[in-house]
C-alpha cells in the first residue's frame, strides 16, 4: 500500500474516533419517533437449553483487587471438561438481562452500553463443556438459555480459519464470537452510532475477563476474526448483522501461564 493511501486511511480512523459531525438539524430515528427494533434476536431454532443460575456453588472470588490483579490474557487452555455452571456464569456477567424497562424500551443488564441498546448478539463454538454437545450455539439473554445451531466435523480447524490462523484458541473451551444488530444502536444515535457501538464492545469483553478470572479461567479477546466465513455459519447477512469480535474462554493451570510470555508469543508469529 502506497504510503499516501495509509495515511489517508489513519486520518479517516482518527476522525471515526474524534466523531465530529455536528448539524443541528440532524435528528435520529429514535427522535423521529420511529418504531424501534426489538431488544434481542429471536430463537433461531427451537433447541433451547435451560442454563443453571446457582451460582453460588462455584468458587467466586471476593477479592476485587486480586481478581483485577490477576486478570490477563490468557492463551494456553487445558481442555479439561468445563463445568456448564461455568459457562453459564461468564454469560450472565457479560449479557445477563436483570431487568427491561418501559414498554419493551430497554433492556438493563450485567454490562454497560450505551442508551442501554445492548446492540449485540453473542455466538459461540463450544467443547467439551459439561452436558453439551460440541458445536455452534447462540445465547439467548431475556431468557437465560443458549440455543444448539449445528456442528462441523472439525471444530478445531474451523476456529484455526475463524481466527486466521491462532491455533492457540482451538484449545478454548469456549470461543464466543460478538455479532452487532446495527439497527438496534443506530435507531437511537443515527450517524453517530458506529462509535458507541465500538466502545460497548470493550465493556463486554472486560466482564468476561473479570468473570474468567474470578473463578480461575482464562480469556483473551481477539479484534481479527474471518466475518465472511462466521457470518457465513451462523446465518448472518452480513449488513445488517455482522460479527466483528472474539474472545476465547478455557480450563487454565496457573504454572502454566505464569511461564507464557505473550509478548515472544505475537513475535513468533510475525
């Protein structure tokens, strides 16, 4: 790429970051008293799976700090079984519903986002989790469930394409894989909604790193992931629903990461 054309691109990215349109003529959808998109994407099948809620009967961690402290990236995962209890827990942290508010208006949840539109749908690829078969699942928040879709006969190879290329996360025994419902955020922020959107993603994924850790599993979010080709698998157009985020979760040995240097582990593979 010419060097004109990258500078170009970083000052584009560098105004998206700045969102400096301003006209005060300008009303959204949501101004304009439009009808707003639903809180969540419906079921897609009727495979529902009811998911536990006792949490208490895992180890938590109380120690705030500590779990700050610890938190990191964690790439090297055991693939011993995970407790379904588990799973169900880093979701209810990171997409729980605790409440809706108004007439349908909003849904109120476990994690900050912005005009509480909670514009994003969460997939996974699942194994050797606890009472689930190995495959592709949707979660389904208003209710707590998670939805089986469908399987392949290698999901190890199909995370090494999802994920161009980082063996490392074939290990997972989760990889949750964040779609955005673009109607849902741009309904209310119109032309400003792609920059909101962006930060309420970090909001999600941090949780999931608190939640991992608070109970000694690892997470490590991913910003490069193949959308064709998930978009593709879990019936997405693409436009209007699109996944553009990533964030293995797994079984860990604390020896094991101590001695992991992450830093050596982006070089190697340069």
């Amino acid at each position: 790429m010419e060097d004109k054309k990258i500078k170009e691109l970083i000052s584009y990215g560098r105004e998206f970051m700045k969102m400096p349109i301003e006209d005060p003529t300008y009303r959204s959808d949501q101004e304009l008293k439009l009808p707003q998109p639903p809180l969540v994407k419906k079921a897609m099948n009727d495979k529902a799976i009811d998911l536990p809620t006792n949490f208490d009967d895992l180890n938590i961690s109380s120690d705030f700090l500590k779990i700050i402290n610890d938190r990191r990236s964690e790439r090297i995962y055991t693939e011993e079984q995970m407790p379904l209890l588990a799973l169900s827990y880093i979701l209810w942290c990171s997409q729980g519903v605790k409440q809706i508010k108004g007439n349908n208006y909003a849904t109120i949840r476990t994690v900050a986002c912005g005009g509480a539109r909670h514009q994003f749908e969460c997939y996974m690829i699942i194994q050797n989790v606890e009472g689930l078969d190995n495959g592709f699942y949707h979660y389904l928040p208003l209710s707590h469930q998670i939805e089986y879709l469908d399987t392949t006969n290698d999901l190890k190879w199909f995370i090494n394409e999802a994920l161009g290329g980082q063996t490392w996360a074939n290990k997972a025994n989760i990889n949750f894989f964040y779609s955005i419902v673009a109607y849902r955020v741009e309904w209310r922020y119109g032309i400003y909604a792609h920059r909101v959107a962006l930060i309420d993603a970090g909001h999600i994924t941090q949780n999931v790193y608190l939640a991992a850790t608070s109970i000694d599993l690892g997470a490590c979010a991913i910003g490069y992931i193949n959308g064709e080709l998930l978009n593709k698998t879990f019936k997405l157009d693409g436009n209007e629903e699109f996944i553009f985020y990533a964030c293995p979760v797994g079984m860990i040995k604390k020896s094991e990461t101590d001695s992991f240097d992450p830093f050596a582990f982006v070089l190697s593979q340069r």
